[in-house]
C-alpha cells in the first residue's frame, strides 16, 4: 500500500480483556517497529521486527504484551489481561532496510475502561 | 540511558515568524537524529534525517542542525505559517548495539496565530 496502516483505528476495551492490534507495513519493508504513546509524552520503543524475526523486544513492558510477523509482512501487537495503565495510542512504522527514515502509520487509539 | 529533552514544551508565535524549536539528548553516540511532525490525532510525518555525520539539513522553510558532541540539536522555521501548528518531536537512534530503536523528547506544541 501507499502508507503504513493501522487498523483498528480506536479500540475500547473492558479491563481484563485480550485485544489484538493490526500493522500493514509499506510492501517491501523489511523493518517494523511498535511504539505506544502515553498522553502528553513522545513515543516509547516497544518492539522492532527484521523480517519475521523480533530482533529487539526489550521495549514491552512485561509478558502480558506480545508481538508476531508470521510471514514478515504484516504484524499484530497482542496484549491479554488488559490494564487501565495500557490505555495509549499504539504506533507502528515501517522502512525499508534498517538504518533507513521511518514511515508511521496513524495509530490504534486503545482505551482500556 | 539515553535521554532526549525538548525545550520549550509549548510555544505561541505570530503568523510570519521565525523560530527555533530545541533538543538535547545525554548521550552523544548516536547514529542520526530525526524530527517529526505530529498533528492532532495522527501518526508522525518526518520533517528532516541528520546522520551523525551532517552537520544539518534543509528543506525548505525547515533547516535542522546537529551538534553531536554538546548533544544539540535545533529545528529552525522561517516565516512560521497557521499549518505549521502542530506538535514537534526529536528522535535519536544510538548507535550501539546494533540498536534500531528510537528514543524520542515528549515534543513541543506549536500554535501559528494568524
């Protein structure tokens, strides 16, 4: 596609719920990036994703979020047993190769209620 | 642990001026420094890309400058118009580890009065 996209775009969830968070990169970007954004505060590094491999997952805060690019192309961002603290704008970019500028997609808008 | 900080956090101008939007950031081993745009609601545009080599880049009325060694760098606008408003972010990527992430400053929130 032309750009990065996010889908949903907003999502509202119950606390405790599981939800699931869809990236379509840029075609041809082997790179992917998560980031979630808090209210107020610049966007912090979640996960990045070299081809269909994770090669840095140290930015998730704990094991209730987890992330897969099965065929190196799309990703989903997972979180079980949602929190009220997970409530933020979910980012997700591609680029070409590593090193390369970043294209962001417009974000999942999660609300945990 | 690299730490990025923009000042100011808000600022109001006139249609028509020139202004300087700040970042610093604690460590100086980077391996660029982006600035990006984020309007209300929306993902981020990236305005301009340094590699730790540049010592800044242009385009049009933007001009970004990096000075890796004091951990600066500025994002100047010439003749500030009403579409500029919108929330500005600075970005490093560290250069080691093989690290890819960014770590971005909580941004500066310009307003463009007409």
């Amino acid at each position: 596609g032309a750009g990065v996209s996010q889908t949903p775009s907003n999502k509202v969830t119950e606390k405790g719920k599981y939800v699931e968070l869809r990236c379509d990169p840029i075609s041809g970007h082997t790179a992917l990036y998560w980031y979630r954004q808090s209210l107020g505060q610049g966007p912090e590094f979640l996960i990045y994703f070299q081809g269909t491999g994770a090669a840095d997952d140290s930015g998730l805060p704990n094991d209730r979020f987890f992330a897969v690019r099965p065929e190196g192309s799309v990703s989903t961002l997972k979180i079980q047993r949602t929190e009220r603290g997970d409530s933020a704008v979910y980012l997700c970019a591609s680029s070409l190769a590593p090193g390369n500028g970043y294209t962001f997609g417009s974000g999942t808008r999660l609300t945990v209620v | 642990k690299q730490e990025v900080t923009q000042i100011p956090a808000a600022l109001s101008v006139p249609e028509g001026e020139n202004l300087v939007l700040n970042c610093s950031f604690t460590d100086s081993a980077i391996y660029n420094l982006q600035w990006f745009r984020q309007d209300p609601g929306k993902g981020l545009t990236s305005l301009l890309l340094i590699q730790s080599s540049q010592r800044e880049q242009t385009s049009g009325r933007l001009n970004a400058s990096l000075d890796k060694s004091s951990g600066r760098s500025t994002l100047y606008i010439a003749a500030s118009q009403p579409g500029d408003s919108a929330t500005y972010l600075c970005a490093v990527r560290g250069a080691s580890g093989g690290s890819e992430k960014l770590v971005f400053g909580k941004g500066t929130k310009l307003t463009v009065n007409p």
